[in-house]
C-alpha cells in the first residue's frame, strides 16, 4: 500500500470544492438581492443605481443557473438554503428573511429566462408587501400580473404540525434502522470468527438504507450516535462510525455510491478486533506491552481479512489498514510504508475518534461531552487530523452536537435535535418534565427586542442529570 494507490472515483476533493463554490455563489447572490430590496424602498423603478444593483443580481443568478439550470432559496426558521445546503449569512442579513417570511414566502426559485426587469418588479413587490395570498397559485397571479413569469414561490413552511408527526417517524425509522445495523455487526463478527464470509448483499442493502435515511434527514439517525443505543460497545461502536462517515460525506457532498462504501469503511473499520482475546477487550486497566502488540496488529489483521473479499471495495480494506494513520503520516502502519492518507480514511477517523471519546462518558470518571470532543479534534488538526475535514465535521456536528444537553442563561435545560447556520446557537428541544415527552421546541437564533431571547451558559452531563437521552431519540417501532 505505498504511493501510487489511486482515490479513482471516489476523491471527494473536487466534490467538496463545488459545494463550496455554489455556496459562495448563493450566498453571494443573496447578499445582492438584500441590496436590490433596500434600494427599492428609497428609488424609482428606472433610478441607474436601482437598475445597476439589478444588472449584478441577475449576472450572478444566470451563473447559479448555469450551474444547477434553477436557483432555488428557501428559509425555515431564519436560516436560508440553497437547495439543501445551508448558505451562512452576516447577522444583520437576518432581518431580510424576515421581510421576505412576513410576505407569505419561505421558497424562491430563479429560474432561466429571467430578466433585470422582472427582479426589480419583484423587489418592489415584496417592499410593499404585495404578495400576501391564501395560495401558492395565488402569488403566481399576482406575479404574472406584475410581468414575473421567471421566479416561483413557495409559501411559509411551517414546522409547528412537523414535529408531532413526521418528527417522530422520522425517530422511528432511524431507531428501526440502528437497530437493523446493529444486528447485522453481530451477525459479521460471528461469520468472521467462522472464519466465514457474512452475507454482503444484505450489509448493503442496510447500508443502502443508511445512507438514504441520512441524506433525507441527517438528524434523527446521527442523534442516535450520541446514545448509548447499544450496551456492547464492540457493536455501538461500529454503527456509530458509519453513521458519522455517511453524515460527514453527506456534508462533503459525495455521491450515494461512495456513501455506501464510505459506510461500508465505517461499519468494518475495526474488523481485526474479532481476533483480540476477549480478556484483553474487557480489561478496565493498562496494558501490557504485550497486550498492546496485540491490538496493534488489529490493522493489518483487518485489512487481509477484507483483501479479495467478494462484493467488497479495495477502500474499505485501505480505511481499515489506514485507521491507526494520523494525517502527518505518523502512527501505525509505521513512517515509509505510506506517503499519504486516503480521504475515506481520513473521515473514518475523525468519526472513529470522536465516536470513542464521547463513549469513554460510560466507562470514565472523567467526562467528556460531545463539545468538548469537537474541541479536540479541532485543536489536533494538521498533525493527527486533515483540517479541512475537521472544520467540515465542526459544521456538520456543531459546537453543541445532536443529543447534547444545555444549560441556558433563562435556567431552562435544552436537548440539541438541530443544528442551524450558527454552530453556537443550535436549535433545541426545552426540558421539563424529562419523560420524552416533551414538545416545546425554540431556535437560539430567536430574538426579541434586538436581543437573543436564549442562549448557552453551559453543556450538562444527562448521566449526572439521569437524563435518558433514549426515550428522545429512540422511538418504539411499532405507533
């Protein structure tokens, strides 16, 4: 495995780098739609510095276009997308999606064809509030009329109704799904112990499955990774890995394909461990040296079971032989063997990593919250850690990952089910009662009166609390 091994298809740079432009792209989009916006309430339809605005907006818009042939906004709770990715936005740029969200509007499309006329007449509209309608057909009157035939729009999307419904069976199939997952690890380790070969097509049928449910909607099935969904460690542990490196390469924007087998690196990852003498897995103290050149080999060992493997990618074998690699090239397998780390195990173990420190809040005195895990992996970056993938799994987790418990500044304890565009104001659900029962879901991006009606004072251990986090991830799987 020394230098020359190729990514192939399955590099996720270039991916990463256009989903980084197009971002850019939107965001930058956005920011000249604010400024038609506030121009339209100061000047005339014909004024040169109303039209020039309107020239930059619409140049920018055709090179959205021309990337994605629409381009489509939505805001939900005060954040904005561009189609599901979420655009960051300068704080003062909030009080633009509220202009727009008081009309009626949570969804517009730029769409080919489209005019430096028919902009300015739509910011006119929505300065003066004209757009306000019963339905979706009704805007599209009042656009036509006003000449607009190349922006659609979407009414307000409301959340309220989402959460008592679709919310918990999104829960449910995630909960259905992990436990799915978790059998399937067990029945591989002990077709490996066989020294047999385990069922692939089933694996990625359940990997298939994964990856759908998490491109859908990431939150539930990652919120169950900071759980203990699974006693035995051996089989959380894996699931968990997989989830994390689905989600992150989700983020990164990779194809389904190289999710599954990004998945497939996960879920394997730490495979040779099936030959470690269960003394040595249950042992609570340190090891011996001896014990320790056993684990090490749990690499290699994994690698050449994963070697030829029907049905198998070579990169799931590299991501189980890479684990123990940090990203100078330091670690296990030792310095000359490998020039460089391939990407997908570079993902697998930052969430191979993260996933083991938050786990150690069962097994340690010492405690270590999600926050603080992110934290770490941020200050390791560039010697044990690729940094810009590190920085994508900040965004991606947050500051305060799904699952994590808050202390806010008004005395209110709040359970992380959301993360929104600031990665320190995430949106939660408020406890009360601690029965999972709960409804009362708020946004930290809130504010009343020019202030942050909330915000964060501190994470909360939920084992001091005797919190069970289950019963607000984990869904029973029958209604």
């Amino acid at each position: 495995m020394k230098e020359g091994y190729s990514a192939g298809p399955y590099e996720m740079h270039p991916s990463f780098s256009q989903r980084h432009q197009l971002v850019l792209t939107a965001q930058k989009a956005f920011l000249q739609f604010s400024n038609l916006f506030s121009l339209a309430a100061t000047y005339h339809r014909a004024h040169p510095s109303l039209l020039s605005s309107a020239e930059q907006l619409l140049l920018t818009l055709e090179e959205l276009i021309s990337m994605r042939s629409a381009a489509p906004y939505s805001m939900v709770a005060g954040e904005l997308f561009f189609e599901t990715f979420s655009v960051p936005l300068e704080e003062n740029l909030s009080m633009m999606i509220e202009n727009i969200v008081r009309s009626d509007v949570g969804g517009i499309t730029f769409q080919p064809g489209l005019s430096r006329g028919e902009l300015v007449s739509f910011a006119y509209l929505l300065q003066r509030y004209q757009l306000h309608a019963s339905s979706e057909s009704e805007m599209e009157a009042i656009l036509l009329k006003e000449g607009i035939s190349h922006i659609t729009l979407q009414r307000v999307y409301s959340q309220d109704g989402l959460r008592d419904d679709s919310w918990e069976n999104e829960k449910r199939k995630a909960f259905g799904l992990y436990c799915e997952a978790a059998v399937l690890v067990k029945e591989i380790f002990h077709t490996l112990q066989s020294e047999k070969t385990f069922n692939i097509v089933k694996t990625q049928a359940v990997l298939n499955a994964m990856v759908e449910n998490i491109i859908d909607n990431p939150d539930a099935l990652i919120g169950l990774t900071g759980i203990r969904m699974n006693d035995d460690h051996l089989i959380a542990h894996p699931v968990n890995v997989a989830i994390l490196a689905i989600g992150l390469g989700s983020f990164l924007s990779l194809n389904r394909r190289q999710l599954a087998v990004l998945g497939l690196s996960g879920l394997l990852h730490d495979i040779g461990s099936v030959n470690i003498p269960p003394e040595i897995v249950s042992k609570p103290g340190h090891l011996t040296e001896g014990e320790r050149e056993v684990v090490k080999r749990v690499s290699a060992d994994g690698a050449l079971m994963l070697l030829g493997m029907p049905g198998v990618s070579p990169l799931v074998m590299v991501a189980a032989f890479e684990q123990y690699l940090n990203h100078d090239i330091t670690g296990d397998p030792p310095a000359g063997t490998i020039s460089r780390q391939h990407p997908f195990s570079r993902i697998v173990a930052i969430s191979d990593v993260y996933d083991a420190m938050t786990s150690l809040r069962i097994y340690s005195r010492i405690q270590t919250t999600p926050d603080e895990v992110v934290r770490i992996l941020i200050n390791k970056r560039d010697d044990a850690f690729d940094p810009a993938l590190v920085k994508a799994f900040a965004n991606m987790a947050g500051i305060f990952p799904i699952g994590t418990l808050l202390l806010l500044n008004t005395g209110e304890r709040g359970l992380v089910i959301h993360q929104t565009r600031d990665l320190l104001r995430p949106r939660v659900l408020l406890l009360k009662t601690f029965d999972g029962k709960e409804k009362d879901e708020v946004n930290l991006l809130d504010r009343e009166a020019g202030k942050f009606k909330r915000s964060v004072v501190a994470t909360i251990d939920p084992n001091v609390m005797k919190v069970s986090l289950k019963q607000y991830f984990a869904q029973p799987l029958s209604p």
